[in-house]
C-alpha cells in the first residue's frame, strides 16, 4: 500500500491530476493542500461536495440548500476547510479546475445548469454534461491521476452518470490511476475495474490521511521499530 502510493505521490508520471469528490470535503481539500504545495500534482480537478464548495467560494451563488448541506456535512470543520480552499483558489487558481455546469435534482428529474444559471433551489446531484466531458479528457491525457470520491450522487440513476463516465476514463486511460476512499474504491469492484487501475485502495481514512501529507502512526511506529533494529543489529556486529 504505501509503495504503491509513494510510486504516484514522489514520481508521479506527467501530467498528474487529482480528482477529488465525495462529501468529506475537509479530507479532500487537505488533500489538494498537499498536493499543490509540495507541487505533486500540476491540477486538481472537483467533483461532488467539493465542487459545491469551490464553486461558492469562487463567488457563485449554489443556492441556500446546498450551501446548509455543505455547512451540516462539515459541522465545526467549516469554518477552518473554508478557509484553506479559499487560500488553495487565490495561490492556485490556474491549477484548480472548477466545472462548467452542473446537473439539479428538480422534481425528481436530472436538469443542467451552467453556472451562470446559479443560484438553484434544488439539490445539485452531480456534475454537468459538459464537465463531465472535460474531466474525462483530462483524464485520459493524465500521466497519472488520484482518484477520490464519487463526482455526484450516483445511488440515483439520473445523478450516476458522472461517477460512471470518470471511472470508465480512469479506466480507458493509459494513466497510472490511484484510488482512495471507501465509495469509490466499492463501485470500482463493482464495475470489475479494479484490474484496470494501478491501485485500489483499501485504507479508505487512513489513505487520505497519507496522501494528504500526514503521519500515519502505525507506520510511524514500525519505522521507528525498524530504526531502532538496525541500530541493535550494527551494534552487536560492532561488539563481535
């Protein structure tokens, strides 16, 4: 696991973009906070909740349904996520790759709006057509690509399509494709994907935690025992 997240996190292939989703949005900003600033990635592309947020904070108005959800899903970690996605989008804005549209939950029924069209009163469920296409070439361009998080609401048939479309991508890309978090890493054995991928994930948290630059205590704590190993060992060859 951490070889593999090491090969993509300290060589990675050229071009490498992350695509960061889901609903933890406070785990994938820390994540593009890493990669951005210790220059791992060269752009980061947004999906799901953490687009919501990114768009909002590039001054769209997503409405007051979506922008509560946001609020409720972070609880005391809003104020602080906030603040470093605004820091990401004023540091790198040219690296940070908002959608163009994105599709509503109106009545039950799948609408595109592009941005513009903002501010909505339904629920936003999923990208747009055309982001979807966007983000699926930039994918299948990528030297390698993180992968995190569903793009959209896609236990709805209607709201499934960009999740569908970025994983056939990550699929048909010839990209080194890592994959972390427990959703995205589920539909991907679902699909019977997985072989087609450089890795799946199975440490869900604690890959994010990782890639997102953090110290991993077990792993801390078997380094350190290997030192310590070492030390004992060269110390006995050095008494004989």
């Amino acid at each position: 696991e951490i070889r593999k997240l090491d090969h993509a996190l300290e060589h990675p292939a050229r071009p490498c973009i992350a695509v960061l989703g889901g609903v933890k949005v406070d785990d994938s900003i820390a994540v593009a906070d890493n990669m951005l600033r210790n220059e791992i990635c060269d752009e980061v592309w947004v999906t799901g909740g953490v687009a919501n947020l990114m768009v909002e904070l590039s001054g769209y108005d997503i409405g007051l349904v979506n922008h509560d959800f946001l609020v409720g899903e972070l609880g005391k970690q809003w104020y602080p996520t906030v603040e470093k996605a605004k820091a990401l989008l004023v540091d790198f804005s040219e690296k940070i790759r908002l959608p163009v549209d994105l599709a509503a939950n109106i009545e039950d029924n799948r609408v595109d709006i592009s941005l513009e069209q903002l501010p909505v009163s339904a629920p936003i469920f999923d990208l747009g057509i055309q982001s979807i296409r966007n983000l699926s070439a930039a994918i299948k361009q990528a030297g390698t690509v993180h992968l995190n998080g569903p793009a959209g609401v896609f236990e709805l048939p209607d709201f499934a399509l960009g999740t569908v479309e970025m994983l056939n991508a990550c699929a048909e890309s010839e990209a080194y494709v890592v994959v972390g978090g427990g959703h995205t890493a589920t539909l991907i054995m679902k699909r019977n994907l997985a072989s087609k991928m450089g890795h799946v994930s199975t440490g869900g948290g604690a890959c994010l935690d990782y890639i997102s630059g953090r110290s991993l205590p077990a792993v801390a704590s078997l380094e350190a025992s290997a030192r310590a190993f070492s030390m004992e060992t060269q110390s006995s060859i050095n008494i004989q």
